[in-house]
C-alpha cells in the first residue's frame, strides 16, 4: 500500500511537506495553501466590486452631465465625490471620452428598452400608426424624464 492510500493527504506547495489534515499543514508550514475555489471567490468579490465602482462612476457622470452638460463632465470631480484619487478613476475608464461613450451607449440602451416596451403595449400589432404613436409619444417622454 503507498503512503498517500485511500485517506485523504495533502502536500504542502511551500516545503513539500505531507500532511493528512489542512490542520496539520498550517502547524508544519506557516504558509497557507490557496485552493482555485478560494481564488474564484476572491475573484468574485473582486469583480463585484468593481461592478458597483462602475456604476456609481456611472450614475455621478449622469447626474454631473444633467447639470453642467457634456463639455463641462470632469472625471476629477466624480474621483473626489466618490473619495478616490483622480488617477484611480482610470482603472475604471481609460479617457473621458471613454466615459461618454458609455453613458451615451446605456441611454441608447435604456430608450430602446422604452420605446420596445411600447411596441408590446399596442395590442394589434397590424395598428402601425397606433404603434408607431405609442412609441413616438415613448421617445418624447423619456427624452424629457431623462435629460442626461
């Protein structure tokens, strides 16, 4: 029968060290191993907040392009509303230009999902004019809703 058998051995990637329980791995060696489950997760965690970094820079160049418009969006002010250095926004979005991109892309987006969305509401789907009012009447409504 070999050392390793049917029980449940572990090697240390630190000092190859043989180990049956992770417990008795941590005494032996002061490194930890990391598995891939844990690496994943960490990763997660990380991506998540990343999503939400993202968003929020999104949703602060939204309100700051409603008020002063898009010549005046400054990626400075919304790295100190949200606390961080100026430079660590372009972790974020390499350029301003990047940044409008975005928000005019996710405007675009959110119109589209409007105006489809009114589409669906007419009922008979022969009624072009009726649809086609629907989503005129949409694309005015949203324009003003959301300025930005």
């Amino acid at each position: 029968m070999s050392l390793l058998g049917t029980e449940q051995w572990s090697i240390c990637e630190h000092c190859s060290h043989i180990a049956r329980t992770f417990a008795t791995k941590q005494e032996h060696c002061s490194r930890i191993d990391v598995t891939l489950a844990t690496v994943a997760v960490v990763a997660g965690i990380r991506e998540q907040a990343r999503a939400e970094h993202t968003a929020e820079i999104v949703r602060l160049a939204r309100q700051q392009l409603e008020r002063n418009g898009a010549a005046e969006l400054s990626l400075r002010a919304i790295a100190r509303d949200l606390g961080m250095a100026s430079s660590a926004i372009y972790r974020y979005f390499a350029s301003r230009d990047e940044l409008l991109t975005r928000l005019i892309i996710d405007s675009y987006d959110r119109l589209g999902a409007a105006v489809e969305h009114a589409d669906r509401t007419v009922k008979r789907r022969k009624d072009f004019l009726g649809r086609w009012r629907a989503m005129a009447h949409t694309i005015r409504s949203w324009a003003i809703a959301n300025p930005a």
